[in-house]
C-alpha cells in the first residue's frame, strides 16, 4: 500500500464519523418541526372541534318540551314530543306538525322554562 491509499482510507473514516454526528442533528431538524406542526393541529384545529361538538350534543340532549327550535334546513318551531332521537315539532299558526331527527336540530331559540327576565337581556343582547 503507498501513501496515497492510505490518506484515501483515513479522509473516508473522518467523513464517515461527521456525516454520523450531523445524521442526528439532521434528524432532530426533520423531527422537532413536524412536532410543533402536530402541537398546532391540536390546539387550533382538533381539540376546539371537539369542544363543538360536545357543546352541540349537550344542546340536542338538552331539549325539552315547549322549547323553540330550528332546525338544520331552517324550520322553525315548537317541540311538542320528544322520543329517543326523534322530535316532533309544530310550526307556524295551521300547528302544522314535522318530525325531525335530533341530529338535524341546528339550535335551540327559546328554553320553554326559562324566567322572562332572562329572555329579555338575550332579545336586548342581539339588538345590540
């Protein structure tokens, strides 16, 4: 072996060892932003949506009767008999009444057994 085989070998083995140190740190750049994008999608994106979906599921299971109503497609009306996931509901002056899924209650207007004064500071609410 001459010397320039040897030196050939010698710069390989020096090349080897940084190219290991730098595999992590290589490593840990590809890692840590793919981290923090997951941590974003968390708290912006997942766990608000479950926290509307809980709010809305409580809000469907909170429906009583003589609560006024819309539902997704936009009827509105008054619920006269609730059984398991169904709601029949009366609208307008003709007491026309529709059967709807709770699934398909968008929101709920009016609490039956809610005092007055409260249904007042809501109305003077959205005026504003």
């Amino acid at each position: 072996m001459n010397l320039n085989t040897l030196m050939l070998f010698s710069d390989n083995a020096g090349a080897d060892a940084a190219a290991q140190g730098g595999g992590i740190t290589q490593m840990l750049s590809l890692i840590i932003p793919m981290a923090l994008l997951a941590i974003v999608f968390y708290f912006f994106i997942y766990r608000p949506q479950k926290k509307q979906e809980k709010e809305t599921a409580d809000m469907r299971n909170s429906i009583e009767l003589g609560d006024v109503i819309v539902s997704s497609g936009g009827i509105v009306g008054m619920v006269v008999k609730i059984k398991d996931d169904m709601i029949l509901i009366e609208t307008s002056g003709d007491r026309t009444k529709i059967q709807l899924q709770k699934w398909a209650v968008h929101s709920v207007i009016e609490k039956a057994n809610e005092p007055e004064e409260v249904k007042e500071t809501k109305k003077e609410s959205k005026k504003k």
